[in-house]
C-alpha cells in the first residue's frame, strides 16, 4: 500500500472514530444530562440557605453592610433570599415545578451578580447556563414534572404523552449549514 492510500485509509478510520462518537453522545437521553444539572444547582443554593439558618444574626449583618440590596429593607431581603434557596432545591432534586424553580433562581442569581457580588461574574454565568437549560427543557423524564405531564398534560394542549420538540425530532436542535 502506498504512503498516499495509508494516509486516506487512517484518514477515514478516524473520522469514523469521530462519527460514531458524535453519534454516540447525540443519544446520550436528556434526563441523564438534566440529573446533575438539578443536583448542582441545588447543592449550591441549599448550601447557601443553611449558611444562613446557622446564623440569622449574621445574615442580616451581611444584608445591612455587604450585600445591600436597593429598594428593600435588608431583613425582607434576607428573608427573601432564605425562602429561595431553601424551597426551589427541593423542587430541583424532586424535579417538581421544575421550570419555575429555575427561573426564580435566574433571578436571585441576576440580584446577585448586579447588586451583590458582580465580581463573581464566571461563576454566575456557570448557575445561570445551568439554569437557562432546566427552563428551556424542564427536569427531564426522571422527575415529578415528567409524571405530572404524562397525567395531565392533555389538558394544557399536549398532544400524546409528551410535548413533542418542534419538527418531532428527539430533542437535538441542530443548525444545519448547507453548502450551496
């Protein structure tokens, strides 16, 4: 076999490698990627919540002289914030009202980032991908959402079990650049 052929036919066994592999993780199911995401962003903000029961006293400190939230008074914040991150957690790892959950915790996390710690940009910006995904696709099929759907979802206009994903395709929304 010449140089020029090996090199084609290596040239074809890794773009196959490449292939299958793109296809292999195409068919990775959208819950088994929507678990830790939950999980994730629920361990953080649950955290955050416990911090704040440990010490009361210092968390008003903390809303008086640090985080300094405009237009309200730093105990409603702190309480606020409190009530946040100790129930949409819960939501999060039952994967009830899923989208809900993650849409409160965009907007504490936008608080956070423009009024509290805006330094801290790179790790909000981690939360809030996080975050967008679980609103755009919900919890995924291990969750109580899922169930919820399936049981109900035909009286809020769902055709079938689920929602189907615009085009009917499994759930990958692609570009697709032609070549004219």
């Amino acid at each position: 076999m010449s140089n020029i052929a090996a090199s084609r036919s290596s040239r074809r066994s890794v773009y196959t490698i490449i292939g299958r592999a793109r296809h292999w993780l195409n068919e990775v199911p959208y819950a088994v990627l929507a678990l830790p995401l939950r999980l994730a962003v629920a361990t953080v903000f649950w955290n955050s919540g416990m911090t704040k029961v440990a010490d009361w006293d210092a968390t008003v400190s903390l809303s008086t002289d640090e985080y300094k939230v405009p237009l309200l008074p730093p105990e409603l914040a702190a309480h606020l914030a409190l009530s946040v991150e100790l129930t949409t957690p819960v939501l999060l790892v039952l994967g009830l009202f899923t989208r809900f959950a993650a849409l409160a915790l965009l907007g504490l996390t936008a608080v956070i980032e423009v009024f509290v710690y805006p330094q801290a940009w790179p790790t909000h910006i981690q939360w809030a991908a996080m975050l967008l995904v679980l609103l755009a696709r919900g919890a995924g099929s291990v969750s109580i959402d899922h169930w919820l759907w399936r049981r109900f979802g035909k009286a809020f206009g769902a055709h079938g079990d689920c929602p189907a994903p615009p085009s009917g395709k499994s759930g990958t929304n692609e570009i697709v650049i032609s070549r004219s």
